[in-house]
C-alpha cells in the first residue's frame, strides 16, 4: 500500500504511463501481485473444488 501511495491516480490509472507496462496501466500490476488477487482466485478454486466433489457424490 505504500507503494501504492506513492503514486498519482493519473500515474495509475494511465494506459502507458510507464512505458514498461506497454499497452496496460500500473494499477493491472499492482492488481496482480497483490494478495486481493490471490484471494479471488482461492475463492474461484474453492467453487472448482467443491463442484468436483458435489459431482462426485451425485455420481455414486
């Protein structure tokens, strides 16, 4: 988070404002390695997983 801070909405938001992002914006990149990201996609394998099981048990 203080990284985030130190940068304007307009750095962050900007599509190419650092040139290193090509075509994306900063906040992509702050979105994917933050741990919001890997908390939406624990939640998605969790509904994967249950599925699995609930096809499971509907099978036997």
């Amino acid at each position: 988070m203080d990284l985030i801070k130190l940068h304007t909405n307009e750095e962050i938001m900007t599509k190419k404002y650092y040139k290193w992002t090509k075509t994306s914006n900063l906040y992509s990149y702050f979105a994917a390695n933050t741990s919001n990201h890997y908390i939406w996609a624990i939640k998605k394998c969790e509904v994967i997983a249950n599925s699995i099981i609930e096809e499971k048990k509907t099978s036997l």
